[in-house]
C-alpha cells in the first residue's frame, strides 16, 4: 500500500492519540514528565499536520 505524507502524518497523531490514552488508562498522573512528554509528542504531530493542509 503507497500512502502520501499527508496520510501518514494523520496515523502518526492517531497512534500517538492512542498512546496518550494508554498512559492515561495506565494511571501515569498529569503531572509526570511521561505523560507531558507524550502531550508535547502529540501536540507537535498536530502541529504539522494543520501545517502541511
């Protein structure tokens, strides 16, 4: 299967929409430089994905 960039950029943020969900679902607090770290992941992919529209 051949996906543009753009596609790929749109599972990207979806996998990483996932993942933040499952450190929620794990228990990690709000507070916990994991949980920032995969907000600030996903935020970025966001980020470029409005940019590249």
């Amino acid at each position: 299967m051949n996906y543009s960039q753009l596609d790929h950029k749109k599972m990207w943020v979806e996998k990483l929409e996932t993942d933040l969900s499952e450190i929620e679902s794990l228990g990690y607090s709000k507070d916990s430089k994991v949980y920032k770290s995969a907000v600030k992941r996903t935020d970025n992919a966001r980020k470029e994905l409005n940019r590249s529209r």
